[in-house]
C-alpha cells in the first residue's frame, strides 16, 4: 500500500517537472509552429547552455543570475545561428532533408562537446533548504525553477499577444499568406522566432542545471521526451504542448512512485502511443 503523503508529493514534483518540460516543448513548437522545421538538435542546445551555467557559476565563481543572463543570451545565439547556417539554406528542401540536417548536427555538437569536456557528469552545487508542508517536502531546487518557467511562459504569452512581432510571428504560423499583407519580412520573423525559441532553450539550461547534471548525451534524456509532448499536444498548437507537459510530467512522477522511474516513462510512452491512435492529429485537435 502506498503512503498517500508519497502520492500527493509525488503529484506535486510532478508539475513542478511539467513547468520546465512546458518551457522546453514550448519553444520547440514556436519554431515549429512558424518555420514548420522540427529542431531535432534543440534539447542539445540547451545542453550547451547548462555547461555555459557550469563554467560561469562553478569555475569563475559567477553569481548565478549573471550566469543565467549568459545562457539566455548563448541560448539565442545559437537559436540564430542555427537558422541561418542550417535551416535556411535547405528550407525549401523535403522535411527528410530538414531531419537529417539538424540530425546530423545533434550528432556534431555531441561528439564536440565529448572532445571538449569528456562524458564526465558535471553538477552545479546549491544550498538551497527544503520546505515542509503537511508531510510533503518541496525543495527550493525545484519550486525556484518552476516559478520563473511560470514567469517565462507568461512573458512569451505577452510577447506574442501584446507586440507587433509576436502578432506578426501569430499570423504566420495561423496562416503564411498574411506575412506578406502586414509587411512582415519573413526572414526577420524567422530569425527572431529562432532568437526566443533560442532563448527559451537558454532559460531551460539555466534551469535544468538546479536538478540534473550535464554531460553532452543530455539531450538524450529529455530530447526524446519534449519530440514525445510536442506530438502529443500537436505540432505547432502552443496550449496542447502546454497541457501535454502537464499530463506527461504527472503519469513519470505517480508511476515512478508506484512501481520505478523506469516505468514511469514506459507508461508514458504507451499513453502517447495510445493517444496517437486515438487523436493523432493531438489532444486538442479538432474533430473533423
């Protein structure tokens, strides 16, 4: 019998996890959503981001938000350069093309990244307390980082509703003919959705570092996972990717509990498997 103090604590880690896993499927769907190119190289990129975070704060003693400011900005860089030395060139290519290339390119950046710093696990050291409430322990490695992924997804919920860009950036993954009846050049949305999915990768990097070490096969623990979501909520509908964070994160955490972390992930992924049979198009797809 399981304690029901274990299950609620286990409900409650699982959407502070569905924060950060919100954040990464979020930007991910941006991108997809506007240059209809899916990144298989992201989760990678916030790979690099969590090393900036260790070298800055670890090594050179950095304080940590001006570490943070770094991998935002690194996370944006990298987010441009990726698309105007990657995608842009073959982005009229086939979709097996796009895949290869930014295949190929998580395959570069994980064989680098193993040059540069071995396949040494690398950890960030905090101390943080833990708060107790009712038999339940939240630790502040965990409450810290969903709080400001909060924060960053109502900042994009802003951006995207409140700005002449983030309408622009809306109307073109609505409908790619009305770019050109607002002015809009396509190659700047282009860029500047790179630049804050980029960013978004950044403030995950940031993030993940509270609660994960990195090393360059990272992405092959949360890449899988955020590709998994981002079907699951639909390719390109930002609510399904936020709602298919949530339900994802609680079946890893209760099941976890229940029987092993192992089999967390196996149910899950049986769930989507389920799902696509069900509502391929994603939960939030509109019947036809």
């Amino acid at each position: 019998m399981i304690d029901p103090i274990f299950l609620a604590e286990a409900a409650i880690n699982g959407i502070l996890l569905g924060g950060i896993l919100a954040l990464l499927a979020l930007g991910l769907n941006l991108i997809f959503g506007v240059i209809e190119v899916v990144w298989i190289v992201y989760v990678d990129l916030v790979m690099l981001c969590m090393y900036a975070m260790y070298f800055l704060y670890q090594v050179q003693g950095w304080p940590f938000w001006a570490a943070g400011v770094v991998s935002l900005g690194l996370g944006a860089l990298l987010g441009i350069a990726v698309h105007l030395l990657v995608i842009s060139p073959i982005l009229m290519s086939p979709p097996i093309n796009q895949l290869l290339a930014t295949g190929g390119l998580l395959f570069f950046i994980q064989s680098f990244a193993t040059f540069l710093w071995t396949t040494d696990h690398r950890s960030l050291r905090f101390s943080l307390p833990s708060f107790e409430v009712g038999g339940i322990f939240l630790p502040a490695t965990r409450l810290i980082p969903f709080g400001i992924s909060v924060l960053a997804m109502l900042a994009l919920y802003l951006f995207l509703t409140r700005t002449y860009m983030g309408t622009a950036i809306r109307a073109v993954a609505q409908d790619r003919d009305a770019m050109s009846l607002m002015g809009a050049s396509p190659q700047r949305v282009y860029v500047v959705t790179s630049a804050v999915g980029g960013m978004m990768a950044g403030l995950a990097g940031a993030l993940l570092v509270f609660q994960y070490s990195v090393h360059p096969f990272f992405g092959g623990q949360f890449g899988p996972l955020t590709f998994m979501i981002c079907v699951l909520g639909g390719l390109g509908n930002m609510v399904g990717a936020f709602v298919a964070s949530f339900v994802m994160s609680e079946i890893i955490s209760i099941a976890g509990v229940i029987w092993s972390t192992e089999m967390g992930y196996v149910i899950a992924f049986l769930v989507f498997i389920v799902m696509m049979f069900l509502r391929p198009g994603g939960i939030l797809a509109r019947r036809e």
